[in-house]
C-alpha cells in the first residue's frame, strides 16, 4: 500500500465539499453528482488495491475540513467584499 490517507480521496473530497458550499440552490442536482463522484473516486482507490479503507476515510477527513475551511473564508471575503 502507499501510505495512510488517500491523495486521492482527500482531494475529491475537498472538491466536491467546497463546491457544495459554494454552489446555490439552482445547482442541488450537481451536489448528488459531486458527492457521488468523490465516493466512486474514493472506492476506486480500494477497489485497485492501492489503499486500506482506513486510509480512504482518513483522506475524506482530511479532505472535507479544508473544503470547508475554504468555503468559509470565500464567504467571507465575499462579504467583506461586498460591503465596500
């Protein structure tokens, strides 16, 4: 195997969670899209056999925080933005 967390699976988790704070309502069908893309990326990494289960949910983990991270802080320079 090639190490703990999942490059693979943190990024389509941070992709897909941050597109999914970002994105308005009118995208809600894009978000089921999103998330599933980044299970399937996910199941592919066990699937082929290059990771553990355990390192595919750390790579979510660590993933779906800075998506998260991100998506705050663009709301909030979008604000800052917005008020001047």
């Amino acid at each position: 195997m090639y190490g703990f967390v999942s490059s693979h699976a943190a990024n389509a988790f941070g992709l897909a969670t941050f597109l999914c704070f970002v994105l308005d309502d009118w995208f809600k069908w894009l978000k089921y899209w999103l998330l599933a893309w980044a299970l399937l990326v996910s199941y592919s990494r066990i699937y082929n056999v290059v990771h553990y289960p355990g390192d595919v949910i750390g790579g979510a983990v660590i993933g779906v925080l800075p998506g998260w991270a991100v998506a705050k802080l663009y709301f909030y320079i979008e604000t800052k933005r917005l008020k001047t």
